[in-house]
C-alpha cells in the first residue's frame, strides 16, 4: 500500500492490465515469480511479469467490464 492507503499494484481477483501486451484481464495467480491474468472474457490465461502488470485506466476497465457483459449476453447468461 502507499502513504495513502491505496495498493500501488494489483492483487488476486483484480482487474489487471499487462503493460507488454497492452491486454488487460484478471489477476489469477502468481506462479513462480510471474503473474497469471486471464482475459475477462474468458479464455486462456497468460503470464506477466510483476513488473508489468498495472491497474487499468477507467477508460480501460469500462472497456474489459463491456467485453465481459456482451459476451455473458451472447451466451444467454
């Protein structure tokens, strides 16, 4: 945490972008010093490193929320 009581990197269940693939996706795990994030929508995980992993803009967890919601409509969930 910082000085002002917010996390500085994200943590499991977190929305998380990985700034070397510009993805952004769920913060899984963290499995041998890498962090594993899958894609909101589902799909196959892939790894990170820590130190590219980041808390997604506004304009980009609206953006991963609308792909999931779109997709659970798709579905018919």
């Amino acid at each position: 945490m910082d000085g002002n009581g917010e996390r500085s990197a994200p943590g499991i269940g977190d929305l998380a972008k990985d700034t070397a693939t510009n993805k952004v996706g769920i913060l899984m795990d963290k499995v041998g010093g890498r962090f594993l994030l899958r894609p909101v929508r589902g799909g196959k995980e892939w790894e990170a490193e820590p130190d590219k992993v980041e808390f997604p803009s506004a304009s980009e967890k609206l953006q991963a929320n609308n792909a999931a919601r779109n997709r659970m409509r798709r579905l018919g969930l």
